[in-house]
C-alpha cells in the first residue's frame, strides 16, 4: 500500500492550490488552497499565504477579511461550490467567469497527456476510422496524426470530411467544432478512468479495512449499530467501483459514433456526458478524502497497515469513512445503469 507522500498531487480532486492557474489577482489568495472536507464543503487553507493568518478557515468569512476585486470573489464564490476540484470540474465550474485564453490555461499537462494515451486510442479509433476511410495510414503516435492532412491522404481525408458534414447538414468548416468537443469528452473520460483505476487498490484495501471492523466479533454489542452501518459504506463502495468500470467499459462505444453522427445524437452526447463526468468526479473525490485519511491514519512509512486498537478503528470509522455518505446517492444513481448512448 503506498504512503501518503506517494499521492500524485494532480491527481487530488479534494485539493486546489489556487495557484495552479493564474485565476486571482489577490497574491494572498493565490498562495492558499481551497480544500474539500469529509462533507465536500469547501474551506481555505491559509498557511501559504503571508499576512493573513494560518489554518484552515471558512472561505467566505476569509474572503471578507483580504482585500478582493469583484472579479476574484465570484471566481472563488464559484470554486468554494465546485464539488470536487479536478481539471475539468473546475473549467466547467469557471467557464463563464473566464476569458478563453485563461479556461484553454486549464488542461492537463502535456506529460500526463502522454499518460491517458492507451485511452484515448480505445476511445478514438472509430473517429479515426472514418476520418481515414479510403487511404492506407496507420495512426501511431501523435505525430502521425498531425501529418492527416498533410501528402497523398490530404484529399481523401477532405472528401471524409465533407461527408460528415454533409450528414449533419453543417458546412464543413463547422466540423471542427463537433470534432473539438467530442475529443474533450474523450480526454475527460479517459481522465476520470485513469485517476480511478489507479485509485482501486486503495480503495478496496479501505473497504477491506471496514469488513474487518464489521466481522470483528462481538463490535456490534461494545458499538450498536456500527454492523448496519459498515454495510452501508461497503454496498456504496462497491457500487461506486461496480458503476464505474462498467461506465468505462461501455463508453468505448464512442468508437462508433460517427458511423450514424447527426446533430441531435451529438446534443445527446453532450449532455450525457456532462451528467456523467461531474458525477464520477464527485465519486472519486468523496472516495479520495478517506483513503487519504486513512493512509495518513494507518500506513507507516514503509507502505504498511497499521491495525490500530478497536476503539481507534471505530472511532476513525464513524469521524471520517462513514460521514455524509448520503452525498453520494445522487451521483450513484446518475451511474448506475449509465450508458452512452450512440
């Protein structure tokens, strides 16, 4: 089990260093961080920031005390409501406070692109497939994809595209609006499904460390209740990591896509995906704030478990795992059964 240090600090969805972007013109807020509690309400960590105390404070009430334009505080009010902290969580909570120079600032970094490749290819080959339809190349790399229009395909690869715009009934010019977003689908997806996958093994060994609080024998006559209790939190776990993998694996069906494109399927794609991706990203976030706890609570330096006394076990339980767990029976009811539907 890796230790807390090991955490990939891009990868949080329950902390935003909120210079991470340049989003404020207050440098005392810029050199704090906004983060998520157990109940997904904001606050601000302040001891980054000179001159305006240490702690973790109510952001609104901090607010009030540095000086801020109109213009940073709708940006923080905006942040404070986001729900979980990823990249696109935060370019979709800000997209209407920011100019399109700062939101294009907002996007994973080209190295961990690099890392949503084996993805992006599942995901992508059908837009791939009928945009090359007719030629011989082999998408390999980036680099191949950005010769498409360029030598003997050029034309062919023109004629593809004509032809989906003409089965939109859009100028061909258009297109690349379609093509720009559903490619922003994709790299959110694919986002999401990277940082989760990496985030199961921790994940089951939090749920296993539940089960053997819930099977210890006699827990429930020392703490009534607590049996009922720990199988709630194991069946939303397990639901959370059943409803994701099946998502994942169906998403894969963008391939076909624009085989049948037309504006009114692409509308519904939009707006499916919208849902789904802001639910996965609360589900990964309320998940990551107790395996991080938990690390930090029962993992030594060499990666492994402490079993802490029964009291300790419980007491952790009821203070941090199983509080406002009924924050997530929205988002699991938008995925459960959750499918794209081409």
């Amino acid at each position: 089990m890796p230790t807390p240090s090991t955490m990939d600090d891009g990868d949080l969805f329950f902390e935003l260093p909120l210079n991470r972007w340049p989003l404020f013109e207050n440098q005392s807020l810029a050199k704090s961080k906004l983060v998520l509690r157990y109940d997904l309400v904001a606050q601000l960590d302040m001891f980054n920031a000179e001159g305006t105390g240490l702690g973790l404070r109510d952001p609104y009430s901090a607010a009030r005390e540095i000086r801020m334009t109109p213009r940073d505080r709708k940006r923080l009010a905006a942040l404070i409501d986001a729900g979980s902290y990823d990249v696109y969580s935060t370019r979709a909570a800000l997209s209407t406070l920011l100019s399109d120079e700062e939101l294009n600032a907002i996007r994973i970094p080209e190295d961990d692109q690099a890392k949503l490749q084996i993805y992006l290819n599942a995901y992508s080959r059908g837009l791939l497939a009928v945009l090359l339809d007719g030629t011989d190349i082999a998408i390999t790399s980036r680099s191949s994809l950005a010769s498409v229009l360029q030598g003997e395909a050029r034309e062919q690869v023109l004629v593809n595209v004509q032809n989906i715009a003409k089965r939109l009934g859009i100028v061909p010019g258009d297109l690349v609006f379609y093509i720009s977003r559903l490619a922003e689908m994709i790299l959110a997806i694919s986002y999401f499904r990277r940082v989760f996958e990496l985030m199961i093994p921790n994940m089951q060994a939090l749920l296993k460390f539940v089960k053997k609080l819930h099977d210890t024998q006699g827990v429930d006559m020392r703490f009534p209740g607590l049996k009922r209790d720990t199988d709630a939190v194991i069946g939303r776990g397990r639901d959370t990591m059943v409803f994701l993998k099946q998502y994942f694996r169906h998403f894969t069906r963008v391939e076909d896509f624009f085989e049948t494109i037309t504006p009114e399927k692409f509308q519904r794609l939009s707006i499916a995906v919208n849902v789904h991706y802001r639910a996965i990203g609360l589900l990964i976030c309320f998940w990551q704030i107790r395996i991080d706890q938990w690390r930090r609570k029962f993992a030594n330096v060499k990666g492994e478990a402490r079993t802490g006394t029964l009291e300790q076990r419980y007491n952790f339980f009821k203070e941090v795992i199983d509080v406002c767990q009924d924050r997530l029976t929205e988002p699991l009811e938008h995925m459960r059964g959750a499918e794209i539907h081409i």
